[in-house]
C-alpha cells in the first residue's frame, strides 16, 4: 500500500494524507473580495473529497490591487468573521485549510490603467505586456507589511496556515527574476538582493504569527526562458527558506495553459514531464532540503503519482484542474476506484460566471 494515504504533518499540521489542492483562483468571491454561498459550497465539496489540503485561491493583501475580478480578499480585518465560518466547515471534515496570499503585479491585464501596479522595476510582463510602477523602498515595505497583516487575519480565522504565492511571475516571482528585476539597490542584482523581498515578507510574517504557524512558499522552478531565473537560483532559494524555518515549499511553473507545447522538452538540465510536469525539478529539491517538497502541475494519474512518492522525496501532490472536473477525486482514489481523472487539461475553467470544468462538470454553470 502506497503512503498517499497516510497521515503526515507540515509544521504543526497534521494532514489525513499527501493530497492538496492547489491554490485556484474561483472568480466566486464579491466584488470587494467577500465569501459567497457560491464559494462556501466550493469548500465544502473539496473537504467532502477528502483532499487533505486544501489551499484558497490567491488573496489579495491590499484593497488597491488585485489581478483578477472574483478573488477573496485578506486586506482588512471584516474578512475575519466569514473565514472562521469557512475554516470551521473544512475543520468539520478533517481537512485543513491554508489561505494563499499574493499581490498580482503585471501579470494581468485585469483593470489595468485604472489603478498602480507594482513591479520591481518597469520592465513589461513577456505575455501581458502590462508595464508596472517600479517600487520605492517605502512601496516595498507597504506591501511586506500587508502580507504581515493578512497573515495574521489568516491565523485569527482560523486557516491552518498561509502560503505565500512566490510562483507565476506574480510580483514576489519578478524580484525574484533577474529578468523582471533590473533594480540596482540591494534589492536587485545578486541572488542574495533579489531573494531579499520574500524574506522579508517572510520575517515579517513569522513576527505576527508566532513560530509555530505553517507558512508555505509556491515558487517557480525555473522561468524557462533565458535571462530568467533559473532552476539553479531556485534551488539557492529552497536552501535558503529551510534555513529560515518555512515548514514546505511547492514546486511550480508558469507553464500550466501552454504545458502541452513543452512536455517533453529539457530546461536547466531536466526535463518537463507529462505526469507531473516538474517532478524532475521537485525530486532534486527533495533530496536537497529537509522541508516537506510538494509538486503540483500535470498530476492526474495515482499511478504515476504513486511513482513519484516511491522513487523520490516528494511526498506531496497539489492538483487544481483535475480537482475542478472531479472534486471527489481522492476520495474516488481512497476507495479504490483509480481511474485517472477527466481532465483534459484544455484550461477552459476560467469563465466568467466562475472557475469551473466546463467540459465535465456543467452544474456551477447555473
Ligand atoms: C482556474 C485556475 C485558477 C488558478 N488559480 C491559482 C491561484 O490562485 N494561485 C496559484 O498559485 N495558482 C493558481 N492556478 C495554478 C494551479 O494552482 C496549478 O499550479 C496549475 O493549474 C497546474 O496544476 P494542475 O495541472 O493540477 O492544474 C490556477 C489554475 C487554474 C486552472
């Protein structure tokens, strides 16, 4: 019997087993980022699944921004009372919770002009083309400040943990890149400088909610392209949040809505794979760091999955598509019943009435 069935812990969390779902953005939330029935009825499925994990879709951490319409919101305390209603429901099922934060940056085309958008350094986003305010010092530590704060609503709903979203070329992503980031301060340059932003937000967070609350970090394996950050840089990065006290890293990559054209293909030395598409990225970090390693991305077969937990460290697996066509999947697959998931993976989940498979699941449609 495979392990993916057996409890394991992340900091102080005790997950029933090593399925999460990864943060998904549901475009169900109100206007100014408040729950919905809708939302709640989201929660509720996954935690009836029995996904061990489930992480939010990303959150704003200041009202001014947010990359996409229809996404929660963290940024003030009135969000605290319908979250511990909603971390109350997950609890009722043995599930656990963690709340993602991000703050988008140029990687969106949502309401853009209409307000500031932040970047590292005013160089345009390679598929938006959206440009951002290159950001004082004081911008810089406006927005670790924010993510300090969301963190500590987060703890006081009662969210088993936050992760900070670090991944996709989201503003963290971009100080991050030497691409994105052309700052000359100590900010910018050297991996050390680039690094420095997500720890300090890092450190911030760890000041308001206390030592023992997980704080979980997305990152991007490798930016595939060059001039951007590299797998090399990441792995740096891994080393360098161990050391700090995060309690697990999630491998990703910005790849997810193009990933059929590059399968197959090698990037810094490893290969993208059909059926996870960066287990080759995520098992040489798992045998770096001492930190539970979770990979998310093209996980829709147990089988394959099964391989992964029996042939690397990687003990934990994150699906977002695949738990948007079936979201009792692991349950399915607790059972017994192993037939790989239907999911296409054509992408077409997002829509505007809401985030949902429209090839297999038609009844959020309404
Ligand atoms: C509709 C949709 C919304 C997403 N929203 C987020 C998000 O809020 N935060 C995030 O880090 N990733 C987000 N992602 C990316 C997923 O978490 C995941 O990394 C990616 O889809 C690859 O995993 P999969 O093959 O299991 O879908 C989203 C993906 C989809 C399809």
């Amino acid at each position: 019997m495979s392990t993916l069935f057996s409890p394991a812990r992340i900091g102080n969390m005790t997950l029933k087993n090593r399925f999460v779902r990864s943060a998904t953005w549901e475009n169900m939330a109100t206007e100014d980022g408040h729950m919905t029935d809708k939302l709640y009825a989201v929660y509720e499925e996954l935690a009836k699944g029995e996904v061990g994990l489930i992480v939010t879709g990303y959150a704003n951490i200041v009202a001014e921004e947010k990359p996409n319409a229809g996404m929660m919101g963290m940024y003030n305390d009135s969000f605290i009372a319908e979250y511990q209603k909603l971390t109350k429901l997950v609890h009722g099922f043995d599930s656990k919770i963690v709340m993602q934060l991000a703050y988008g940056g140029t990687k969106t085309t949502y309401n853009v002009g209409e307000r500031v958008i932040f970047a590292p350094s005013a160089v345009a986003e390679r598929g938006t083309q959206t440009l951002g305010k290159a950001m004082t010092k004081d911008e810089i530590g406006y927005i670790v400040k924010a993510f300090a704060e969301a963190s500590r609503r987060a703890q006081e709903s009662g969210f088993d943990g936050v992760e900070i979203h670090a991944a996709h070329t989201y503003l963290i992503n971009q100080f991050l890149s030497p691409y994105y980031n052309q700052r000359e301060d100590e900010y910018g340059g050297s991996l050390e400088n680039r690094m420095r932003f997500l720890l300090e937000i890092y450190v911030e967070i760890r000041k308001l909610v206390g030592g023992e609350y997980p704080i979980l970090v997305k990152l991007t394996a490798s930016e595939f392209f060059d001039g951007g950050l590299t797998f090399a840089d990441t792995r740096v990065i891994c080393k360098k949040l161990e050391s700090v006290g995060v309690d697990a890293i999630i491998i990703s990559g910005n790849i997810h809505g193009n990933a059929s054209a590059v399968v197959g293909e090698s990037f810094d030395g490893h290969v993208i794979q059909q059926e996870g598409y960066f287990r080759e990225y995520g098992a040489v970090i798992s045998q770096e760091v001492n930190l539970p390693i979770i990979t998310v991305g093209g996980l829709a077969d147990i089988c394959a999955i099964e391989e992964i937990a029996a042939t690397t460290n990687i003990q934990y697996f994150a699906l977002s598509r695949p738990l948007l066509a079936e979201p009792q999947l692991i349950k399915r697959w607790s059972e017994g019943r192993r037939a790989e998931v239907d999911c296409e993976r054509c992408s077409k989940c997002r829509t505007k009435r809401g985030n949902f498979c429209v090839v297999y699941k038609k009844r959020n449609a309404a």
